[in-house]
C-alpha cells in the first residue's frame, strides 16, 4: 500500500504543478533575499573585524591644542601605549569636495591598497576607494592637492574611516565630497608649508593599550599635560589650558566599524523576516493539503475501510509539501549564499563604506536557517493540520460529508439572493480569506519597510533644505575676540546622548534670542534647551521632557528640560540660551567658536576647524534618497510578488472547492458574469476590507519596528506619509486584486457542467 501511495505523489505534483512552481518559486526568492542578507551581514562582520585586526585598528584616538614632546611620548611607551602622530590637512578640491591629506601610516590603522601600490615617492598619492569611485579615478590618474600635482599610486581604504564622516557630527557619508588621502612625510611637509589647507591642521594621535593601562587612565594622563604657552608657534594662540581638545575610544567613533554595525540591524532583521514568511508560506501550503484531504476523502475512507493505517496516510499527505519546501529552500540557500546573492547584498555596503573587500563568510548557523527551517516549519504546521483532518469517522469520509459551518446559522435577514450567497461563500471559505489578509499583512510590513526608508530620507532632504538658512557655518579652533563683521556667533559643544543601545553625538548650540538663522525661541536658565526636530524624533521627546547629554570628556553627565521643539531636520541638535551656556560651561561672557553668514567671510584658514556651506548640507541630504532607491524598489517589487501569488493561490483553492456548486449553476444556465458575481465578488470585499485594516497596522507596526533598525543612525525620523500616498498604496492593493481576478476568471470559465457527474452518490 506504502508502494501504491508512493506513485501518487508525483501524479499529485503533476496535477497541481502550476501551485506548486509558484509556491517553490516564491520560497526560494524569499530564501534568496533572507539568506543572500544574512550571509552578507555576516561576510560584512566578521570580514570587517578580521580585516581591522589585520590592519592594526586603534584602540582610540585623542586631539590635542599642540603636539606631544618627545618626552611624553616616551613616558606613555613605558606605561605600554603605542601612539602615532596621524595629523592631517583638509584640502578643498574644486567641484570636488574636500581631500583630507595623512602621511603615510606605519604602525596603526594601516591602508589596505586594493589597487595599485603605496605612495613611496613624494609625487605620488593613495587615494580611499569611496572617492575615487564617485570622481571617477583611477590608479595612473593626476590629481592637484593643494596647488602640487600627484600621481594616484594607490586606492584603498583605512579602517578608521570605514565610514568616511568628514565630521564625527555627521549623519550621512558624503564620499563626493570627502575622502582621505595618504602621501610620503616630504610630501606632507611641502603641502602644510604651502599654507594651502582650507584648516589648521589637526594633531590627532592614534593609540593601541596593553595590559599596562587602560582608556580612562590614558585619559586622565593627557587632561592633566597642559599647553606652554612659550613652546607654542601657534600665531592664533594666547591661552593656558588642558591640552587635550578631544579623547575618542574606538567603540565610540562612528567612523570604526561602521559598516558591521549598520549590518547587525539587517541581519536581526532577516532572520526574524525569514521565520514570518515561511509561517504564511506553510500555512499556505496546508491549505492546499487540506483542500485535497477533502476532495478525496471518500478514497481516504475505503483506504481506511481496506485497514491503512493513519500514520501512512499522514506520512503521504506530508511528503509533497517537504519535497517542495526542501527542494525550494536547498535552491534559495545556494542562490543567497553565491555570488548573485551575498555579493548582490553587499552591494549597497560597499557603495556607501569605505570597506575592503573579504572571501564570503558561511556560517553553520545559517545553512540550518536557510536547509532545515523551511523543511521543519512545513512539517510541524502540516502534521497537526493533517493529523487533525485525517482523524474523522471513517463512514463520514466514505459519503464525502463536508464538515457542517459553524456559520451555517448565520442570519442573513431579507437580503437578496446574490448577496446572501456571496456572504456565505466567504463564511464557508473563512480560512483561504484569513490567509489572504495574513497574506497581504506581510507584504505590507515589507512594503511600509521600503516605503518608510524612502519617506525618512525624502523628508530629511526635503526639510534640511528648508531649514538650512545659512550659507556658510564656520568652527573656529581659535576664536578672534570678536565675531567677524557680518556673522552670527554662536557657542557649540560636542555632547553624546544613549538611545537604544548607541551613544549618538549630539551639538548643544548656544543661540541669542534674534538668532536669524535658527527660530528656536530659547530661554534664559542653565537647565532650558529647544530640541531640534530631528533630535525629538531621534529620542522620541516632547515638551516637558528630561533629556540626558553626556560630556565623554569630562565624564559629565547634563540633564535639561525641554521648553520646545524647533523645525530643524538637518542634524541632531539641543539649543539654548547662549548666555546661560556660557554660564554654565564656565566660560568668558562673549566666548563663541562657531559663525553662521549670509556670505563668505575673511578668516585665516588657521583660526578654523572646519567650514560648512548650505550647498555641501544639501548634497548630502541628497544622498539619503540617491542609496536607499534600489531597496526601496526591491521591497516593493517583492511585496506585490508576495501578496499577487498568495492571493492567486488562495483564491484559485476557493474556486476549486466549489467546483460541484459553479459546475451546478452552469447547468442551470447562469452565464458567466453571475457567476464572476456569485464566486468572485465576495472576494473582493475580503481584499478591500483586509487592505483597509491592514495598511494603518502595517504602518503602526513598521513605525514601532523602525526606530531600532535605524538607531545606530543619527538623524531624525520623520516617517509621515501623505493621505495621497495611503490612498495610492489602497489603488494599488485593489488594481492587482483585478489583475488577480482576471487569471481567476479563466479557472472559472474552465470548470465543466460533467463535474456534477463525478460526485454523483
């Protein structure tokens, strides 16, 4: 008998084929995208970690006012940490952005040269990879730095700036306008005496620690060297203080494994995306296997009748689903992890992170999500459903009694007979239209997923442009001791605040009350701040609210009240009244170190940090929309796959157990559009009902999801939609249903008056 049942199975397959290519297909695409997004998190990770080890990736770094003496350094050898001086110059480039310019590294965050060769002669330069690719560079190219023209040696990438940040305040890369570049030391000396660099220069030091001292002891080390003030040829300097401007541990710099972090996110997220899909894909599958347990439960019932026993007939009614779901998951498992998947996947990493490239990483843990999870879940979800339909009385199953409705009761009133048999046809086939909504639910959520990516970015670029009112903002490493003549002064300090497990950088702006450029309406009062836009949603914070901002270089911990929200999209940031911030940082009455205007200004290259200009502010809000497209046209694509084809299956199920009944009525001469009438309307209510409930709580959902797959990100998170776009993701959800119904009208037309004699008693 084990025999006999075993030759029914391919006759089974053959028979519903088209069903069961669809579901393979659509699993083994699902499968593709899961297991292609995990194995390229993990290749990322675990690459990356690997290649920063190998690279001698810092512990930390520390800014300081004026270099190290010979003597200090010497002292912190001692105590077992490696220093190396990485002082850099920031080059403007015309039409190009900025090139911030390094000597060549020896003993930490070494450059990895993907192509071509280290710069060795003092006309030669490496360039990071990122750059090159959006200027579109090569090795063997010219370039002018600073007025002296170098030859591209090399192109690579460091992993200090994996994530190429010009500021650490920055919230998105900017590789069209920033990249690092490394010459020889003679090289580097030529450019600084040239007096060229858009900036003083920055004394920053990489350190490595051993079991001889840890970071705060570096820390407290170098707050207690102070600035001689004699020692110093500075012309811009006139004051004694702490010589250290800034101590950065590794773990807190955004630029250090930017990229591993921003895939953790992703990889949480595909595996938890994986287990949903393959529950409704199951699910799916065991409605079909229910659907043919009923169509042949007379057979069933002799074959019970003639002494089978359950265990085989359940053994059988298994075997298909698992073959499907195993062959389908075997395929998909092998398309994600070659390279028309994990690579594919890492595409948009390398497009956006300065990241080297790495062999592809399989770990175990993977092959048994993506080789045994499809199989398992079909196996457990079709057991206890078969199990359950196999258990009636064997008499029952010989007469082909269909299991009374428990809507059958159901009162109607004197509705009209059209109506009255179309609600009863979506109460008999209640489970396929709760798989259709469920159905539908999901590809919402991954539908919302891109949509709401592509909502944030458009509003961060939209409304940074609208709120960027200045041309250009100065930050002054040594302020003159008045504003220049036609800016705005402004104090701003560097601050970090937690959310989700991230330690954000956050710039607490001292404004006046006339500040033309931000309309904050601040208040006097040490413990009173204006939160940005950006930074309320960040921290989901409202009027009223504490917010917590950390001094990482004081160990100082601040807490304000929130007075108000202030439109301001382009940045994290907390104001406050720029008299009572002197006040409370200690600091003279007219101290600032930032300048907004209308217009460039005349201020020595020496005096400055860094200068920003509304144009550089908008390319990069650009960018958010330019790298997110592909994904957010890969979810949506994928949705409407997901929905279309369970939809299609589902309703096709429907029709096929109503064959008898259409079968019937066509004797009965009804024509065709009745029918449609009769078998296909109620569907339509299921969809659209379905699809008004569904969208708002796929966007409720997404919405309380979203904030932890983007926390390690610091921008706002503006995810309003527009009324129109609901309106349009509802048109959308009904003109596929149409298309759907048009494949389903076919089926229809393909039922035949002679079913009625194959159920003849």
């Amino acid at each position: 008998m084990r025999k006999i049942l075993r030759k029914r199975v391919p006759r089974e397959l053959q028979e519903n084929l088209f069903r069961y290519l669809a579901l393979g297909l659509l699993i083994i695409l699902c499968m593709y995208v899961v297991v292609g997004l995990i194995g390229a998190a993990d290749t990322v990770i675990t690459g990356g970690a690997a290649a920063a080890e190998e690279n001698h990736v810092e512990d930390g770094e520390f800014t300081v006012f004026v270099p190290l003496t010979d003597a200090q350094r010497e002292t912190f050898a001692r105590e077992g940490v490696t220093l190396e001086a990485q002082f850099y110059l920031d080059f403007s480039q015309e039409g190009a952005g900025t090139l911030r310019v390094f000597k060549n590294r020896k003993e930490i965050n070494l450059v990895t040269v993907e192509q071509g060769a280290p710069a060795k002669a003092d006309d030669e330069v490496v360039l990071e990879k990122r750059y090159c690719a959006e200027h579109g560079l090569s090795v063997g190219d010219e370039i002018e730095i600073g007025g002296k023209t170098f030859t591209i040696a090399g192109i690579g990438c460091t992993p200090d700036y994996e994530a190429p940040f010009k500021e650490l305040s920055d919230s998105t890369v900017d590789s069209a306008g920033f990249g690092p570049a490394f010459v020889t030391e003679d090289a580097y000396d030529v450019l600084k005496q040239g007096g060229r660099s858009a900036k003083a220069e920055e004394y920053t030091y990489a350190y490595l620690l051993s079991d001889g001292m840890e970071q705060d002891g570096l820390k407290a080390a170098l707050k207690d060297i102070t600035v001689d003030v004699d020692a110093v040829d500075d012309i811009y300097f006139d004051v004694e203080l702490s010589n250290l401007t800034r101590f950065l541990p590794a773990e807190d710099n955004p630029r250090i494994g930017a990229a591993g972090n921003n895939q953790i996110i992703n990889k949480v997220g595909g595996l938890i995306a994986g287990a949903i899909i393959m529950i409704l894909f199951t699910y799916v599958i065991s409605v079909f296997v229910v659907h043919g347990i009923e169509r042949e439960s007379g057979v069933i019932g002799v074959l019970y009748a003639l002494g089978v026993r359950r265990s085989d007939l359940l053994r059988h009614y298994l075997t298909l689903p698992v073959i499907v779901t195993a062959v389908s998951g075997v395929i998909g498992t092998a398309i994600g992890l070659s390279p028309a998947g994990v690579r594919v996947q890492m595409e948009d990493c390398y497009s956006y992170f300065s990241f080297p490239e790495v062999d592809v990483v399989c770990r175990p843990y993977l092959l048994v999500y993506g080789l045994v999870m499809p199989t398992a879940a079909a196996v457990f979800v079709n057991w206890l459903v078969i199990r359950k339909k196999l258990a009636r009385p064997v008499l029952s199953m010989i007469r082909g009694e269909a299991k009374s409705s428990r809507f059958g009761t159901v009162q109607l009133g004197n509705m009209d007979f059209v109506g009255r048999f179309c609600i009863r046809q979506m109460l008999r086939e209640f489970r396929c239209g709760c798989t259709v909504v469920f159905g539908m639910f999901i590809s919402l959520l991954i539908a919302m997923l891109g949509i709401n990516c592509y909502m944030l970015c458009s509003h961060i670029r939209e409304e940074t442009k609208a709120d960027t009112k200045y041309e250009y903002m100065y930050t002054f490493k040594y302020p003159t001791e008045e504003a220049p003549e036609g800016g705005t002064a402004c104090y701003a300090v560097g601050l970090k605040s937690e959310t989700l497990g991230y330690n954000l950088d956050v710039t607490l702006l001292g404004i006046g009350t006339d500040n033309p450029y931000f309309d904050a309406g601040v208040k006097e009062g040490k413990n009173r701040v204006v939160l940005s836009s950006a930074a309320a949603q960040k921290y989901r914070l409202s009027e009223g609210d504490k917010i917590i901002l950390t001094d990482a270089e004081e160990d100082r911990d601040y807490a304000f009240t929130v007075d108000g929200i202030a439109q301001y999209a382009a940045g994290l940031y907390v104001f406050m009244d720029i008299d009572s911030m002197r006040e409370l940082f200690d600091v003279e009455e007219d101290y600032y170190n930032v300048v907004f205007s209308d217009e460039a200004l005349d201020i020595p290259s020496g005096r400055l940090y860094a200068v920003t200009t509304r144009a550089q502010v908008e390319e990069a809000a650009d960018i958010f929309v330019n790298l997110m497209m592909p994904m957010v046209t890969m979810m949506t694509v994928m949705s409407a796959l997901i929905f279309g084809i369970v939809m299609y299956l589902m309703m096709k199920v429907m029709i096929d157990r109503s064959a008898f009944g259409i079968s019937l009525i066509k004797i009965f001469g009804y024509r065709m559009k009745e029918i449609k009438k009769l078998y296909l309307s109620g569907n339509f209510f299921i969809v659209a009902v379905g699809a008004a409930i569904c969208i708002p709580l796929a966007k409720l959902a997404m919405d309380a999801m979203y904030p932890v797959m983007i926390a390690n990100t610091a921008c706002g998170m503006n995810l309003a939609f527009p009324w129109q776009l609901y309106v349009e993701i509802y048109a959308a959800i009904l003109l596929l249903y149409f298309v759907i119904n048009c494949f389903l009208t076919v089926r229809l037309r393909h039922v035949l008056p002679a079913e009625v004699l194959k159920n003849r008693e």
